[in-house]
C-alpha cells in the first residue's frame, strides 16, 4: 500500500478534548469545547487553548483574564459535542446539559460538577496565530474527584474515562488499554 500526500492540516491524532468554562463581564458563565488544548510548562504549571476569535468564549477569555479546563468523561460525551456546536451568547450551556456549575477557589470562572478533573487558570499571555489565539494560562488551583484517584495524586485513567478526539475522522474515542508507564523501557516501576 503507498502513501498519499495531502495538504497540510492539523492532522495530529488523538488530541485531548476539553470542556472550557469562563464567564464575561456580568458573571454569566459559559462553557466552550475544545480540541486545541495541551500542558505548555510545568514550574509554573500552565495550560496553553487555542480559541478562534470569533467564538463568544474567546472575547470572555480575553476580557477577564481567566478560564477553567474541565476534563470531561465518556458519560459527558453528548454535552461535548452540544458545547462545541451551540453559541454561549444566546445558550446557558449549564441548563442545555444538565451540568451543576460549582464555584471555583481562585477564579470568577464555575468548575463543572460532572467533571473528575478542574484546572483553574489564569491568562498569562495571548499569543495570536491566524484562525486562533493561543491562550496560555497558568493553572493557580487543581481539583480531582477522589474517586479517579491512585496512590500519590496519580489519576486512574480507567476511572477518570477522558475522552478524546480525532481530527481527521472528526469523531470522539475513548481510550483504550494502558500500554506502559513513564520509564517502562529503564525497568522503573
């Protein structure tokens, strides 16, 4: 079987599928998914999400500073997808799927109850690309059920049931079995 040369596009598979709570200058909370999410640093612990301009969250973002990144589980996957097709400006997110919105520790911005895993950040820097602004966002409060936890704050993931997402099929997939851990190959435990 041969190769096929396409044009370029943002084919990198599978990508982390985030659910991205923020509110806007009258406290109104809103919630956006996205795809184009990653850890950028580790001291600071800091986030970096990719939001186009034209999307209601990002004027949100952008005018107060602040965001939550709430991983979403298997469960949640409908609301995902509503969350990434339906505009905020005229949608209340939280009664469209049912989503209980708890207060955060350090930021104006909800966590999502539903969620296992809630980062808290705030907007360090603003990095503009073309199509998207790159926001990075340095996480100030981290929040984990109990329940997906392991021993020493690691997460088990088969509790936790992330959900991610594939570009060039356009679909949502769960993850499958572990195949190793960190340091697997040096006989590391």
């Amino acid at each position: 079987m041969g190769r096929k040369s396409l044009p370029p596009t943002t084919l990198l598979f599978p990508t982390p599928v985030v659910l991205v709570t923020c509110v806007d200058q009258k406290g109104r909370p809103n919630i956006i998914t996205l795809a184009w999410a990653g850890v950028v640093n580790s001291e600071p612990p800091m986030i970096g999400i990719s939001v186009r301009l034209e999307r209601y969250s990002y004027g949100c973002i952008k005018e107060m500073g602040e965001f939550v990144v709430n991983l979403p589980t298997e469960k949640m996957v409908r609301g995902v997808d509503a969350c990434g097709i339906v505009s905020g400006k005229g949608t209340d997110k939280f009664e469209l799927t049912g989503w209980k919105a708890i207060p955060a520790e350090k930021v104006k911005t909800p966590l999502i109850d539903e969620s296992p895993v809630q980062m808290e950040c705030k907007v360090k820097q603003i990095i503009p690309l073309g199509s998207h602004d790159l926001f990075l966002g340095e996480i100030v409060a981290l929040h984990v059920k109990e329940e997906i936890e392991k021993e020493k704050g690691r997460i088990d993931i088969l509790k936790a049931l992330p959900v991610a997402f594939c570009t060039g099929a356009r679909e949502y997939w769960s993850l499958g079995k572990p195949l190793g851990h960190y340091g697997f190959t040096k006989g590391k435990p």
